[in-house]
C-alpha cells in the first residue's frame, strides 16, 4: 500500500495518493478492530505476552501494525506537503 501511495505522491497525484490512503485507513482500521477482538479473545485464555517467546513476540509485532495507523492518519491530513523531492517526512 504504501509502495502505492508514495508513487501517487511522487507523480503529484494528490486525488490518487488520498483515494490510497482512505483505502489503507479503512484496511488498517479493519485490522486494528480484529486484533483487539483477537487480543481479548486469548488474554481472556490466559495467553498473555509473559506466557512464551511465541506470545510476546506476537503481540510485539501485530502490535507494531497500529503504529501504521498513525502514520496513513498524519500523511492523509496533509498529502500535498510530500512532494516529488522530498519524501523526507514519510
């Protein structure tokens, strides 16, 4: 997705680059809901991050995909301040 959005940007497509990133925020929104159902669902079994290596890294990595979140929020908040040479804030 963000191969596709950064393209967008590169190529000042800024209609195309906000159709992205409404379609990655409703992606990422959709995964967000799950994870904290699924989180629920298995602290509620008692499987915990202190339960194995399994379990903390599991909930270490699925949790680093909300930090995505926040970055396609920033950047839909101001697509035009990306532009073609300078990338330097994504």
């Amino acid at each position: 997705m963000w191969v596709l959005i950064l393209g967008a940007l590169a190529d000042n497509r800024v209609t195309a680059c906000r159709r992205w990133l409404i379609a990655g925020l409703a992606l990422e929104s959709l995964f967000c809901v799950v994870k904290v159902v699924e989180y629920g669902f298995k602290m509620d079994q008692g499987l915990t991050p202190a339960t194995n290596t399994f379990f903390t890294y599991y909930y270490m990595l699925t949790g680093f995909h909300f930090n995505d979140s926040g970055r396609i929020c920033r950047l839909h908040a101001e697509p035009t301040r990306y532009y073609r040479l300078n990338h330097s804030g994504t």
